[in-house]
C-alpha cells in the first residue's frame, strides 16, 4: 500500500511539473510573439507611414513606366516593285537618369560607359557646341541651326555663357557637380552626355536619350557585362537601301529639328521620333511614318527591364510605288556621270525624263549626286563641296532655255495667226527692225553666214535667231507670256519634292528688280534669253505637253501607296489635265517636223542616225556670261509619230546643246530597247503582292 502510495505522489509531481514547463513555453512563446507582431507593427508603421510617400513613388514607377514605340516605316518602290527603301534592325543605346542613382554614381556610369566607346571606337551623341579638348571654345559657327538654338536657350534659362568657351567650361562643371578631380578632358566628356540628358529633361515627351545608334554586338556584350544602371539596349529600325542611285529623289530621314518640332508634335509624335528630312521621304511622310505603339514596361531599381506588355502595338507604315523606274533612274546617273568629266568647263548636269501621257518622272537625276547609305559619314564633305552635290538641280536649279524656247514662241505665232505654216522669213544675218539694238544670228556671229529664207519648220531645224526675233516681236512679250505659262514654264509642275517656279521674262519681273522693259527685252525673250529661267522639269513638262498635242499634267513622282502588308491599295494616283491648249493640228505638226529635223538633218542627226526610232528634238545654248562658257540644253520626245516620253537634258557650261546629243540618243536607245525598264517578265501586281 505504501509503495502505490508513494508511486501515485511521484507521478502528481511530475504531472505538476510538467504543467509547470508548458505554461513557462507557452509564456516565452507569448512573449516572443507580442515582440515579433510589436516589429512588425513598427515596419509596417515606418513602411506605411513614415516612408510610404517614397515606396509608392518607386512602386508607380516600375509599374507606370509607359514608353512610346516608333513603327516601322513603309518601304519605298519602283514602278515595276523593286523595293528601294526598306528597314533593317539597329540596336541603340539609351539613358534614363531615373535609375543612376545620386549625381556621383551618375557620373561613374557615364564614364565607364564613355570607356566602352573609346575602347570600342563607337561614336556616341555630344551636340555640345563646345570643343573637345583645352583651351575650350565655342563652336556654334559649326553647330546646326537646331543645335545653336537648343543651346542658347537651355543658357539663358541656366546662366551660362554663349560667348566664353573656357567661361563656359567652368559654369557647366559647377552646375553638373563634376569633381575636380576629374582631367578637363573627361569632365568634357562627361559634360557633353550630362547636357545631352539635360536638354531633354526639359521635355515632358521624354525622359530617355538615345547615347548611340547602330552599335554592333561586341559593344552590346561589354555593356551588359558592366550592368550599367540606366543604361539601356534598344532595338529600333533604320533605313537600309538597296540602291546608290536617285538620291534626291528618296531623300532621308532624321530625328527632329527644334524648327519641325511643334508642327510634329500637333500631329502626335514624340521628341525622338525619325521623320523624312527631304526627298519622298518627306513629301509622303504620312503614307510612310505609320502609327506609334506604347508598351508597360516593369523595371528594376537599376532600370533592368523584367517584363513588359503592349498597350497599343504599333502599326508600320504603307509603302509607297514610285513613278520611277530605277534601272532607268540608274543608267540616266551613270550617263552623266561618265559624260560630264569629260568636259573640262561642265560643273553639273540634270536630267529629267517624263511620260507624255500622264506626268510621271520615270527618272530625275541630278549631277554630282551622293549615296544615301553614305550620307552619314560623307556629310561633312559633301557639304562643302564646291560643285554641290547636295543641290537637286533637276528640280530647283534654274536655267535659261535659250533655243529649246523658239517652239512656244512658234506655237503661239500660229494661233494667233500671225504666221503661217509656210509663212517664211529671211535671215541675212543681222535684224535690223530697230536702230538699236540690232541683234545677230547665231550663225552670222560664228560664221559670217546666213539662214537665208526660212519657213517656222526650218526656223526650228537650224535654230534661226533672226526668224524668231521678228516673231517675237510681232507676238509681243504679252502673248510670249500667256503661252509659255499655258505650257507650264514660270509655273510650278505640281511635283511633290521641293521645286523653283523660275521666272518667266516680263515687263514686272523687270520693274522688279529695277529695269526698264525696253523693245530690245522682247527680242531676246523671244529667243529665250533675257531673264527667263526655267528648272529642268519645266522644260520636260513643256516638251511632254507639246508632244502629246496640248494637254498638261502635273508632274509627280508617287504612282501609288500600298498597306504594309500590300493586300490593299490606299491611293491610286488618276492623271488628270492641268491645262489643254487649243493647237491647231498644222500648227502642231510644223512645230513637230522642225524638231524632228533637228535629229534626222539637223545638228545633232549623226547621234541619231542608227537609233531606229524617230525623235523630235531642240537643242538650246544659254550664256551664263561674257566669260564663262554657255549652258548646254537638249529637249526631245519620242517615238516622234507616238510620243510616250519627253526629256530634258542640261550640262552646266557644257557649250553647245548638240554636244549633249548622244548621251540623249543613248538614254532613249536604252530605254525604247532595253528589257531593264519595261520589263515582262512579272507584272507590277506580282512584284508588288
């Protein structure tokens, strides 16, 4: 009994004592769970309250960080849907100062990223107008017109000098916080990028920069390894080219300029985005730029990028089919590029070749001339190129037409019925109507020879100065006036790249710049000196107009615009007449065998003899001055008996317009027989599918 009693008295102790030790674990575990949810009430309190303003900024951040994405741009064509103009796929770097950190860490990447480019030689965005190198000075004499402006405005708001270079150094250190420590020669370097970002922290378009364009994959490789914070690879498109022909008419593209911006802007786009500079390119801008995409992107503290989602998935642009046929275009380029070195006088040469029927350039070609995918590189050169390859001759330069003149004249003599068809005239050299002044025929002042009696066909064969000083002179510089404009000269040709309207001769153009119209003025207007100066695609739209009896269309360059994906046509273009000039048929026809005997008799028939097509022509010489040698003209339409194409032709000082006669012929022989700009073989609508 005694030994279960005592059993029983042990086993309520170690029952008590084990309650005991539960209650003291449950204790501790209270303890230690009121300290943890006391913690955690304080993170939560400091997280929500005391820090919540800045964690919420970051949040938003990352989650609403909306960026802008340029579409692709349509390709450009052919007639016959050879692409032109197309993209290929660029990787840019960019810099976002949100995720650099403090000042000094911003700085530390700029520098490490500059290293990369030096090591890599890549160049990166500095339009800093501020020498690279001590003692520093401005350059705004060399900067752009956007550059100057953007500078001296982002100056004034910050104080800083746009006289004193070294001034300046100084100023923009201080106000980039650049270390002194750093040598003058990477604080510049640094300070190029620092203003580049500052500029554009002005904006509310956009907080990024793009630091390069087109870098390769070694530099890509280095950049990532570095893990640069804000620095940033993007893939964008560039413009590839799959031809080094019809430069001015293409045209390029490029980020806007401070002067483009606020017409952009109105229409959508974003500080950065490409647009054409000139050319088609930007003539058709609207066909070709396409619809902007904006994307989410989440990123990182360091600006990493870890996922990204559309919002409006961009839509590329159309494409657009041009008028011109490029191997046409091509020879046309390398013609004259052969041809005009061998004159030793010539400066530059255009040519511009139509179809009658309808208005469209099949080639516009302007010499010197440059390639597109070189632009970049050969700016600087091209620029200051005495000869000016930059400049589209063929649409803005402006010439007197000299001889290729005399058939306006011709027509508008004939239907006001103050010639005949067999009306004749005699030449004896010298026109003496006027005691002064008593201007003379070409061939008298070369030769001391004469034209004898001409009739309007003849006139037009040898180029008689003297048949049509009387013509012009009983026509009256009125009517000169009427007519030329009827046929399109002094007048814009509607064509959609830049163009001068030149200047028709006429009493006010004189007033105008200070001249007294006197009967002498008409004579020569007659013959087309005087002031008259027309543009190459002027004189082509004329001749096209004279060859298909009368009617003018507007001169243009796009054919036609596709969607992207070309299962649709956007715009067809539908020629229609500008004008219709009433011509009397015999009128017509006494013009048009005077220029066909310009090519079968005449001074340039040795070119023409063996080409097998008949070809109306008129070859002009235009004196630039008493000491320089004349411009060269040749204007000409074929086949004679169904006219599909006119041209132009114009040798800058290159002597006499018949000295241009087999460049011509060539042109229309390789036209009229060559399978390269009619071709067969696919129709457009295959090439263009």
């Amino acid at each position: 009994m005694l030994c279960l009693r005592r059993k029983k008295l042990i086993k309520e102790d170690e029952e008590e004592l084990e309650r005991k030790q539960f209650h003291l674990r449950f204790s501790c575990f209270l303890v230690i769970l009121v300290v943890f949810l006391l913690i955690f009430s304080y993170l939560l309190f400091n997280t929500q309250i005391v820090n919540g303003s800045d964690y919420l900024e970051q949040s938003s951040r990352k989650i609403a960080n909306v960026e802008t994405v340029e579409a692709a741009r349509g390709d450009i064509l052919d007639r016959y849907g050879r692409t032109l103009v197309t993209n290929r796929v660029s990787y840019n770097v960019s810099l976002d100062t949100s995720y650099m950190g403090t000042e000094a860490e911003e700085i530390e990447t700029l520098l490490s990223l500059i290293d990369v480019c030096i090591d890599q030689g890549v160049t990166w965005t500095d339009t800093l107008p501020l020498s690279s190198e001590a003692p520093f000075t401005l350059t705004l004499d060399s900067a752009t017109d956007t550059a100057k402006t953007r500078f001296t405005t982002l100056a004034s708001e910050l104080g800083w000098s746009t006289t004193d270079g070294q001034l300046l150094f100084s100023q923009m250190r201080s106000t980039f916080q650049i270390d002194g420590s750093l040598s003058d020669s990477d604080a510049r370097r640094v300070m190029g990028v620092l203003y580049e970002l500052k500029l554009r922290s002005q904006s509310v378009t956009t907080l990024s920069y793009v630091f390069a364009e087109d870098v390769n994959v070694d530099f890509i490789s280095i950049v990532k390894e570095r893990q640069l914070p804000g620095v940033t690879i993007d893939t964008s498109s560039v413009r590839s080219y799959n031809t080094s022909y019809a430069a001015h008419v293409l045209g390029r593209v490029g980020l806007l300029s401070s002067e483009e911006w606020p017409e952009y802007q109105a229409l959508g786009y974003s500080m950065d985005a490409v647009v054409g500079k000139d050319g088609v390119e930007k003539a058709f801008e609207s066909y070709l730029h396409g619809e902007s995409g904006t994307r989410s992107v989440e990123t990182n503290t360091s600006g990493k990028v870890v996922s990204e989602e559309w919002i409006t998935e961009p839509e590329p642009g159309d494409n657009v089919v041009l008028t011109l046929d490029i191997n046409l275009q091509e020879y046309v380029e390398r013609t004259l590029a052969e041809y005009v070195p061998t004159v030793s006088t010539a400066q530059g040469a255009a040519c511009v070749i139509m179809d009658v029927n309808s208005g469209a350039i099949l080639a516009l070609a302007s010499y010197p001339t440059y390639d597109l995918s070189q632009f970049s590189q050969t700016y600087s050169t091209l620029a200051e190129d005495s000869l000016k390859p930059l400049y589209n001759r063929a649409t803005l330069g402006t010439y007197a037409p000299g001889s290729t003149f005399k058939p306006v004249v011709a027509i508008g003599a004939l239907e006001e019925g103050l010639i005949t068809p067999s009306y004749t005239y005699t030449c004896n050299g010298i026109y003496t109507y006027y005691s002064s002044p008593q201007p003379q025929c070409w061939i008298y002042r070369q030769y001391h020879r004469t034209h004898g009696i001409v009739n309007v066909t003849e006139a037009i064969e040898v180029s008689c100065n003297i048949f049509f000083y009387e013509t012009g002179r009983r026509l009256g510089i009125d009517k000169i006036d009427e007519y030329a404009a009827k046929f399109g000269l002094g007048e814009a040709t509607g064509i959609e790249i830049p163009e001068s309207t030149g200047v028709l001769s006429s009493p006010e153009y004189s007033e105008s710049v200070g001249a007294t119209w006197t009967a002498g003025m008409t004579l020569n207007a007659a013959i087309g000196q005087q002031d008259s100066q027309f543009t190459p695609v002027q004189l082509c739209n004329y001749i096209a107009t004279l060859a298909n009896g009368g009617t003018r269309y507007s001169a243009h360059l796009l054919q036609s615009v596709k969607s992207n994906d070309y299962s649709q046509t956007i715009y067809q273009y539908d020629a229609q007449p500008v004008e219709t000039i009433s011509i009397d048929a015999d009128a017509l026809n006494a013009v048009k065998e005077g220029m066909l005997a310009v090519t079968q008799e005449g001074t340039v028939s040795s070119s023409f003899k063996n080409l097998g097509i008949k070809v109306g022509a008129k070859t002009g010489s235009a004196q630039v001055s008493s000491t320089s040698e004349s411009n060269a003209l040749f204007v000409a339409f074929a086949p004679y008996d169904d006219p599909q194409i006119a041209m132009c032709i114009i040798i800058e000082k290159g002597g006499s317009g018949s000295t241009i006669g087999d460049i011509a012929a060539n042109i229309i022989s390789y036209y009229f027989n060559s399978e390269n700009s009619m071709e067969s073989t696919q129709s457009e609508n295959d090439l263009l599918h």
